[in-house]
C-alpha cells in the first residue's frame, strides 16, 4: 500500500453530511463525507483512517451532476462536488457530535 503524507489527507475531506439519509446510513456504520473532486478512494480511505482513528471496510464514491444556477439574466452552475460513503468495521464509529 502506498504512504501518504498525513498533511495532504487532512485536506481530501471537506466536511461530513448531516442529513437525514446520512444519518440512517450511520446505523449501519456508514458515513458520508464531502470530499475534493481529485480525491481516489485509496486516498479517502487512508484520510478516514487516520483523521479518526478506525477501520475502513469501503469506500463508495458519487459524483451528482452540476446543478444550473442564475442570477438575473447570468446563467452559471454550482461547484462539482464529490461525496463519500465509508463503510467502517464492527466495532468502530465517528463521533460526529461529541457531547457537549
């Protein structure tokens, strides 16, 4: 397996997804973070192991298509996005919402 700077992987993941799919996803110990367009799935699942400490199983990738935005007569698109379902082993979790 190929080493990766722990610098570089801080950047790949821009912020984990709370919505109500992610968070029934969660049950089953997957979750779901944005992550940089360039990023590989070798590359997501060295970042998540070593931001959090766990074992990744998966990793599945998606990458939903541009949305059209517009203001006044301008048409542009919203920024492309990567997203990440990691699927991590029993007995690991993420705490995403440490108690405050």
């Amino acid at each position: 397996m190929t080493e990766y700077n722990p610098r570089d992987l801080a950047d790949l993941v821009i912020r984990p997804i709370v919505t109500e799919k992610a968070t029934l996803l969660m049950e089953q110990n997957k979750y779901v973070f944005d992550v940089i367009i360039k990023a590989t799935k070798p590359q997501i699942r060295a970042a998540i192991e070593s931001l959090f400490e766990v074992k990744v199983v998966a990793v599945n990738t998606l990458r939903p298509p541009r949305k059209k935005r517009r203001v006044g007569r301008f048409v542009g698109y919203k920024t492309q996005y990567k997203r990440a379902i990691v699927t991590l082993a029993p007995g690991d979790s993420i705490t995403l919402f440490p108690d405050v």
